[in-house]
C-alpha cells in the first residue's frame, strides 16, 4: 500500500504539467518576491489528477494505526475553499463519513453556523498546500472549540519553512519543498538581472 504513495519527484511533474506549479518572478500580495509560485487549484481542476493527489495523501494517514483503527467514524476538515477538493478526495479513499470545511468571514476563519449541531468525529485537516501554517492552526483551533479531537493532519505540499507538527500530530505531506523567499526587490536575484515582476493574488 505504500508503494502507492507518489513520490516527491511524480508530484512535483504533475503539478508542472497543470500549471499548479509555476516558476519565473513573482511578488505577492505582501510585497515579497520569489521564483517560483504554486497555484493548487490548476491541478484540481482535472479529475484523474486531483484523484491521484488526493488518494497518495490519504494513504498517508491510512497506515498511521491510529487513525485507521478509528475509521469510518472520521471527520475531514479543509480550512478554507482551496481545500475541499482534497477533504473530498481524502474522505472517498479513507470512507471517512464527515467532511466539514471553513471559510473567511469578515477576515475571520469559521464554520458555517450550527456545525455544531450533532456529533462531530475525530478530525483529519487537510489542505491543498501549507505556506506558513498559519490556516491549519486557526482550524485546529475551530475544531477543538466544536469539542473534536484533531487525528492528523496533511497537505500536498508544505513548505519546509512551516511547522511539520501540529501539537503531538505529524504534518503529512507528498512534497516538502524549500521555498525561496525574498523579503524586498532589494534581496531578490531575479529584480538584479531586471526579470519582469509578476503580481499574484495570494
Ligand atoms: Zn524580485
């Protein structure tokens, strides 16, 4: 079964081969400059290929014992939009009977209102690709605010520079990628050889 995990490198050529992956000069929307950009969705938007993602991840929560002891009385949670294509993806693999995802209201994370009406399993949080870790915290937090306990945890892609542990669960992931960034013009290598910027939204 673990053979069927795709590697780091397979991952990596699908995500090129969508457009998932993008490399050239990129500045954000918080003024830092990179080479390269990952934009998830453009590889969700083909069926086979979001199946393949998806089934890889959730086999990595399929050999952790204690997650698949607990199966199918699972809840997977996506903290944002972005993410529900791989809760949906993750849950048909796994047979996880929940799936639940936030969203941003007025800048602040939440699900949608009586979520909390009736049993809400142990939770697995997934998302398409975790920069700083910052979305899988907040929703870490809305779940044990619903009374939930947080199982496990993974992405596509991480990024190295985000944490790999969410308290005592692992961060599972198929690529862990080394993102480069540039605070300012001033540090970036593309701006010094003049490569024309390109702004993204997120
Ligand atoms: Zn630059």
């Amino acid at each position: 079964m673990v053979d069927l995990i795709p590697s780091s490198d397979t991952v990596m050529e699908i995500l090129k081969r969508t457009g998932a992956f993008r490399e050239g000069h990129f500045v954000y929307p918080n003024g830092k400059h990179s080479p390269h950009y990952f934009q998830m969705p453009l590889a969700f938007r083909y069926y086979d290929t979001a199946r393949v993602l998806a089934v890889g991840l959730s086999r990595k929560f399929r050999v952790d014992r204690d997650i698949s002891s607990q199966l199918p009385k699972v809840s997977i949670i996506s903290p944002s939009s972005a993410g529900i294509p791989v809760a949906f993806g993750v849950r048909d693999a796994l047979s996880a009977e929940q799936i639940y995802w936030a969203e941003k209201e007025e800048g602040r994370r939440m699900f949608r209102q009586y979520i909390n009406n009736g049993e809400v399993n142990p939770c697995i949080i997934v998302d398409d690709i975790i920069r700083s870790g910052h979305a899988i915290e907040e929703t870490a937090k809305l779940v044990r605010e619903l009374g939930a306990t947080v199982i496990g945890c993974g992405a596509i892609v991480r990024f190295t520079s985000a944490p790999d542990r969410l308290g005592d669960v692992p961060i599972r992931s198929l690529v862990e990628f080394d993102a480069h960034m540039y605070d300012s013009g001033d540090a970036c290598s593309d701006c010094t050889k003049d490569a024309p910027p390109e702004r993204v939204r997120f």
